[in-house]
C-alpha cells in the first residue's frame, strides 16, 4: 500500500533522523444533549498542538493534545487498502483524572476514534508535515477493571474500524409509511400491506381457483 507525505516528511525520512508519535482523537456525546465532545492525547509528554490529515475531509485540521501519560498503548494496526473490518485496543491510564472524567463523564457508545502518526525531526523538535491517519473508527467496547494493590490496571478500549458501518443491515421496512418519509408523493408501496389478501378471479366463477389432480392414462400418453 502506497502513501502520499510530505515533502518535509520526505527529506526528514531519507535523512533517517525522525522519530514518531501517536495522537489520538475522541469524539464523544454529552448525556444531557447529546452534543459532541472531543479530547485529544497523544504519546508524549506535555500539551502538543498538532496538524493532521482530517480523515474527512482529506484536509490539514488543527488540534490540541495532551500527553500526561495518558496514552499507555496502541494495538498493532494494519494498514490495509480494501473494506476490512479492523479491530484495535488502546490502553489508557486509569489513574489519570482526565481518562475517567472522559470515560465516566461522557456517552462514549460508539463514540468516534482517530489515530494519526506525527513524524518529529529530533534536532528541531519539529513535526515533519501534517499526521498521517492511520486509524477512523467507533468504541465498540470500554473495560475498566479494578486492579489489585501494586498492580497495573489500565482501561481497555476496544475500537472496530468505520468500514463496519457498512455490514449492517438496513432497520427500515418496506411500507408506505417508510416510503413517503423519503418523497411524499412516492406511491411505490402504498399497496404493500393488502396484496397479499388479494385474490384474482378467471372466467365466469366468482372465487379462488381451485386445485384438481389430474391423472396420465396408463399407456395411452393423454391426460385423464
């Protein structure tokens, strides 16, 4: 798989002095309204503000992330040019406010994820060109556990890839009622719910056509 960067990216990588970071993008919901939310960590230290590849737009977005050690770990993601459904873990710490503030303050259901990789030149401290995505997708899952004395208890977010939006079934039914609210005058299945029960009649008998069994004469090849 082939990728468009930078030529800043370009010229810092054949010089092999870059070194990367992750940043990761919340898009969550306020349970009071419903209106969105964001928050963005990234895996260094100390508040970044850094330009991305907006997945959406395809366009250079500026955001600002916060690297207290929040963001412990990011699950090998492939990069892949087809509709694969992916799946992917990111490990938060759960001893940070700004996680459980997030976590627990928040409707995070199918909350949107982005992941971008920033390229940083050591020498100037300076990103090499806007971040690449590298991952858009939904929270499928949180797991918060509750760890013992001394030990390690990060959260567990558990993200599938946007392109699962496009293995679910429609929900909506083939009724009139379903049809108008997309045109109003749309009369396509406005008999959808009674030509079922409709019988048609043939000839001078009024009623359902009735079934017969008809036998072949043995030997004589004509119907009995």
């Amino acid at each position: 798989m082939t990728r468009s960067i930078s030529e800043q990216a370009y010229n810092a990588l054949r010089s092999g002095s870059l070194v990367d970071r992750d940043f990761l993008w919340f898009q969550v919901r306020r349970y009071s309204d419903g209106s969105p939310v964001y928050d963005g960590m990234w895996s260094d230290v100390g508040d970044y503000t850094a330009q991305v590849i907006d997945p959406d737009t395809g366009g250079i977005a500026t955001r600002s992330y916060v690297g207290t050690f929040t963001l412990v770990r990011i699950s090998d993601i492939a990069l892949v040019s087809n509709l694969t459904v992916q799946t992917i873990t990111i490990d938060l710490a759960q001893c940070s406010g700004r996680v459980n503030d997030l976590l627990r303050g928040y409707d995070c259901k199918q909350g949107i994820v982005q992941i971008h990789r920033g390229l940083f030149d050591p020498a100037t401290r300076e990103q090499a060109g806007p971040a690449l995505s590298r991952f858009y997708g939904l929270i499928d899952d949180i797991k918060i556990p509750t760890p013992k004395a001394g030990e390690d208890g990060p959260v567990e977010i558990i993200c599938t890839s946007h392109t699962q939006e496009l293995t679910r079934a429609s929900s909506d039914t083939r009724s009139d009622a379903s049809q108008r609210r997309r045109g109003a005058t749309d009369k396509f299945y406005q008999d959808v719910a009674n030509v079922g029960d409709r019988q048609h009649f043939w000839g001078r008998t009024s009623g359902a056509v009735g079934s017969s069994t008809r036998s072949v004469t043995a030997g004589g090849g004509g119907i009995g």
